[in-house]
C-alpha cells in the first residue's frame, strides 16, 4: 500500500490528505458497513446472510434476473 500524503496551507495546518486508492475502498467500504449496521432489520438480514450455507451461482442468478 502506498503512502498518506498530507497536503498544509502557508502557515503549516494540514488541510487535506492523498489517500492510496486501496484504503480508500477500504475506508468506504467500512463506512457503509457501519451505516447498514445502524438499522436493526439490515444488521439482522446481514447476521442471516453471513450464516446462510445455501446459495446460488452468480452466473445462474443474472440468468434468472435476465442480466
């Protein structure tokens, strides 16, 4: 992974960062995590999903969903 690079004004005070992309994604994708898990019902669906052993392949859903 690459780098934070730290952006200051005249007087020194760090006003903005460069992130590497790959933390980025990961910054985001806690983030939204974190917001599903606020609701009650999505953390409950996502607790279910994460325990679920059956499933389907991903080719035979978009065949399902006509995609």
């Amino acid at each position: 992974m690459g780098e934070i690079q730290y952006i200051s004004d005249e007087n020194k005070n760090v006003t903005a960062v460069i992130v590497p992309i790959d933390l980025w994604r990961e910054i985001q994708s806690e983030r939204e995590t974190a917001y599903l898990l606020k609701s009650v019902a999505m953390k409950q669906r996502l607790l279910e999903a994460r325990c679920r052993k059956e499933g389907i392949p991903l080719d035979e859903a978009c065949a399902q969903l006509g995609i």
